[in-house]
C-alpha cells in the first residue's frame, strides 16, 4: 500500500517536509500552517475538511505534527456518524474481509475509470477467500468491455453470462441473477455500461438492471459499488453523486491511486457522498485492489 500510495506521500512531505517536527513548533509558526494547508489542499482533500483538520490539529495534545495530522485524516475518513475505529476496523488496525451484504454486486462507473478491471479484481479476491464467483458482462454496448471480461473470466476460471453484442444489458443482469440463485453462487459481479455521451439512457438503462436484479432475486437487496477514478479527483465525485441519485449507491470503490497525487480526494468522497469505500485500486494488476480501512490507508499516506 505504501507503494501505492507514494505519488500523494511525497506530494504531502515536499509541500510540509516536516511531518516529524514538534507540533509546538509548528502552531507557533503561521508559514508552516500555511505550508500544510496548502499541501492538503493540492493532495485533494477539499477546503472544508482541510480547515476542520487544521482546527484538530490547534487542539490537538499530540507531540509531533504527523501524529496529529494522522488522528485528524483518520476522523475525516470515518463516515458520519460513526465514532472513530467503528467502522470495519479489525483488531491492530488490519484490513477487514469486505463482504458485500447478500450476493449480487452492480458495478457501476464511466468509462475508463477501471470498471472493468476491477470487476475482476474483485472475482479474484473472493476466490481467494474460498467464495464462488461468477461475472455478468452487462455492458453490452461496447463489445471490447464484454471480451475483456472473457479473457479475465478464463484466466481466473470465473463463469461469465454474456449477451449478445448490442442486446439488452437487463436481460444479461437477469439471466445472470437468475442462475447465481440456481446455482447457489456466492457472488456474483455484473459489470454495466459507462458512456457519457448518452447520460439520459444510460442512467434509465441501469435503473433497469437494477430493477431487474431485484426482480430475479427479490430476497436478495443488490448492492450497487461505483468505481471512481482517482486521478479525476473532484470531477469523479460529480459523477458520482449523479449516480447516486439515479441508483443509490451502497459503496464506494477508489482506483489509480497509485497514479495520482491527490490521493486526499477521499475525504471529500466519505464526506460528501456519505457511502463507505468498500477497495482501492493501486495497481493494473489483479492483486492491486485492497479493503479500505482508514487507519491503515493513513499510516502508509504519512509513514
Ligand atoms: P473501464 O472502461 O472502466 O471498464 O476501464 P478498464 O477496466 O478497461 O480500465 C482502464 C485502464 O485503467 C486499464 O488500462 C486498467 O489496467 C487501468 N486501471 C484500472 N485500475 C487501475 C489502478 O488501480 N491503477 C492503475 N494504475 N491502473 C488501473
């Protein structure tokens, strides 16, 4: 994680390269405040939750800045309500298992932002942890979107339902739906269509899928995971929000962190979409996807 995390690590040390020093110091100095607010602000954090974490850190007891800024970022990434180390944290700060609540996952998300990588990371994912998995390739719209998920679907030895190219992306979801209960699947991933161009009719076409998943499988409330792009940082959260509104989200996967130096960008994602983040991508390759736990996620941001 420390890897790929290291575009916004370094982002935040070179604009306040003194993340060791005594926080005494630091207060009594308005230019390093000045330094660390604008280093928080270029790494994404967004200007509300930047002023709250500089108020933490004036009252803070803490001896050194790092351990202050720590406590504050990790406040700032717990959703609302929760008090800190509530939410999905494991004993010693570990990464949770992340289990999705019941059986099927819509992924949704535009184009281009590792929709459909991450699908597959995540069928990879809950094999390893003993789960059977099965893919739905419900972007029938982009025929290279379907492939692609047939070649991860053989190389992870993954079933996928596909449908037919330009065919109706609700009638692969339900299909897809319908057998995972046949079969008694653990999980199962459907994949959906991300183009812009048509906003209007992709967001009635994922309502359907939507409605249709809960159609075959009415017992089963499906949740719905957006994959948002890091390196969009606040035009991802936009979209999102879009989304939301459209079908509610459930989740919340990050990716390409490992591209960008505004890794920050996931404050303003839990504070103003109000959804957990469920992974986040560091990588291209399957293992690059990791349960979100905010201790941790910090640690290695300032460690
Ligand atoms: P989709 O259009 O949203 O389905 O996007 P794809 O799954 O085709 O991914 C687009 C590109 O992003 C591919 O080259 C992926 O390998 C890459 N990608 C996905 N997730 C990550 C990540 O976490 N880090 C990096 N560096 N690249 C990623």
């Amino acid at each position: 994680l420390r890897g790929g995390l290291s575009k916004t690590r370094q982002q935040l040390n070179q604009n306040a390269g003194f993340l060791g020093t005594d926080l005494r110091d630091i207060l009594s100095n308005s230019e390093s405040l000045e330094d660390l607010e604008m280093a928080l602000l270029a790494a994404d954090v967004g200007a509300p939750a930047t002023a709250e974490i500089l108020e933490d850190i004036r009252s803070s007891k803490k001896r050194n800045l790092s351990e202050a800024l720590a406590e504050a970022l990790i406040l700032q990434l717990e959703p609302r309500g929760a008090g800190p180390g509530q939410e999905g944290a494991a004993p010693g700060g570990e990464r949770p298992d992340v289990d999705p609540d019941g059986h099927v996952v819509m992924m949704v998300g535009v184009n281009g932002v590792g929709k459909t990588t991450t699908v597959a990371k995540l069928g990879q994912y809950y094999m390893l942890r003993g789960k059977s998995v099965m893919f739905a390739a419900g972007d029938t719209f982009r025929a290279a979107a379907g492939t692609q998920l047939g070649v991860w679907s053989e190389r992870l030895g993954i079933p996928v339902i596909q449908g037919v190219e330009g065919g109706d992306p609700a009638a692969v979801a339900f299909d897809a739906a319908t057998s995972r209960r046949a079969r008694g699947t653990d999980v199962l991933l459907v994949d959906t269509a991300g183009r812009l161009h048509t906003k209007h009719d992709l967001m009635e076409e994922l309502r359907k899928v939507k409605r249709v998943i809960t159609k075959a499988d009415p017992d089963e409330p499906a949740e719905v995971w957006m994959v948002i792009d890091a390196v969009t940082g606040q035009n991802g959260l936009q979209q999102a929000k879009k989304f939301h509104e459209v079908v509610p989200l459930t989740g919340v996967i990050v990716t390409k962190l490992d591209g960008t130096a505004k890794g920050g960008i996931l404050i303003p994602i839990v504070r103003e979409l109000g959804v957990p983040i469920k992974f986040i991508g560091v990588g291209e390759r399957p293992d690059d996807l990791q349960p979100f736990e905010s201790r941790e996620f910090v640690r290695a941001l300032l460690g």
